[in-house]
C-alpha cells in the first residue's frame, strides 16, 4: 500500500469495516465514504483516514471533497510536486514517430509558445533548448511571419540562420508581438523535462 498516494474505500457494513482494517497500514492517505453511521464512528480516531458521510446532501458531500483535497495538495508531496511542475517554464523534450527528437517549450499557463525543428539525437536537441535560451534574447532573431491562412506566428532563427523554433498560429499581430516577449521572458529559467519512455 505504500506505494501509492491514496486510497478510496466504499464500505457498507461493519463485517467489511474488519476487512479493511487488515490491509490498513498507516502513512498512507485513506479516503472511506460510507452511509453506515456506526462505521464512521468507529473510525473516527484512526490516523490518516478521511471519512465521508455519504448520507449527507450534494451540496455538503462537495464542500466536503473540496477541503480534501485542497488538503491533500499541501500535505501529500507526490501531488504538491505534480502541481507545482505543471505550472514551471519548462522545456519538455519529447519523441516523433519517425524517430526524430523535439522540444515544446511551455510557459506557465501551461500553454506551448514554442515548438522546435526535428533533431535526429537527444544531445542536439538539448543543444537546440540552449540555442532557444540564448537566442530568444536578441530580438533580431524573431522572425515575425504571415501564414497562408493569413494568421501571423514567428520563427526564432540561431545565429547561423536556421529556424530552432516556431510559434502557434495567432489571431492578430499584438498577440503573436505577445507571444515572442512570452518566448523571451520564459525561456531563460525554464527547465527541461525529459519525457520520452524509458524503454
């Protein structure tokens, strides 16, 4: 039971209140959602449990849920870490299906500003992360550009020319100007996340 973060139990009866105090283990969060009022009370003391009266209204059953598990963001590391990453600038390498390497940098809305060209080996692709961090601070090496469509988006050229990243599609020129100061802004302290299996 230890290695996951919490658990969820349904019990209806006091026989099943004995079944699961034998796979109990403390140190991990249980959550118990029962109608039985006998079985919530007899577990009112038990560590780390959080008990859930299934006999109550919607509304309160809700309110209830949402202090858990605003709890639970503080208090368990595994989720707190998950969120906290979720919301970083982050460089996030991934894999093409034709083999290639690429990365998407994410800003903190955790919306993708910048994707990059195909890398045929992890160490260019971690080298093209280090070209974006570098480039993105000289605003020559915008490219500001117009779609067939008409939609503008940018490229970021590395000092040789060569396009290391290109924008989504914007739906005017102020929010693709907006999008290049996001790349500038975001890029330097981004970390990278590597998220290609592990075969």
């Amino acid at each position: 039971m230890s290695n996951y973060t919490i658990f969820f139990f349904v019990l209806y009866s006091e026989s099943e209140l004995l079944d699961f105090l034998k796979l109990y283990s403390t140190g991990v969060q249980i959550f118990v959602c029962s109608f039985n009022k006998e079985v919530l009370t007899k577990m009112e003391n038990i560590a780390n449990i959080f008990l859930l009266d299934t006999s109550k209204t919607k509304t309160e059953m809700i309110k209830e849920l949402h202090s858990f598990f605003n709890c639970m963001i503080f208090k368990t590391p595994k989720i707190k870490d998950k969120l906290i990453e979720k919301k970083m600038k982050k460089f996030v390498i991934t894999k093409r299906k034709n083999g290639e390497f690429q990365f998407n940098l994410i800003a903190g809305n955790n919306q993708v500003i910048l994707v990059s060209e195909g890398y045929t080996t992890r160490a260019n692709c971690e080298k093209g992360i280090e070209s974006v961090k570098r480039n993105s601070q000289d605003s020559s090496k915008f490219n500001r550009m117009i779609a067939s469509n008409g939609k503008p988006y940018f490229n970021l050229k590395a000092t040789n020319g060569q396009i290391i990243g290109t924008s989504q599609m914007y739906e005017s020129e102020t929010s693709r100007d907006n999008g290049m100061e996001s790349v500038r802004t975001n890029a330097l302290k981004a970390i990278t996340v590597d998220e290609i299996p592990l075969k």
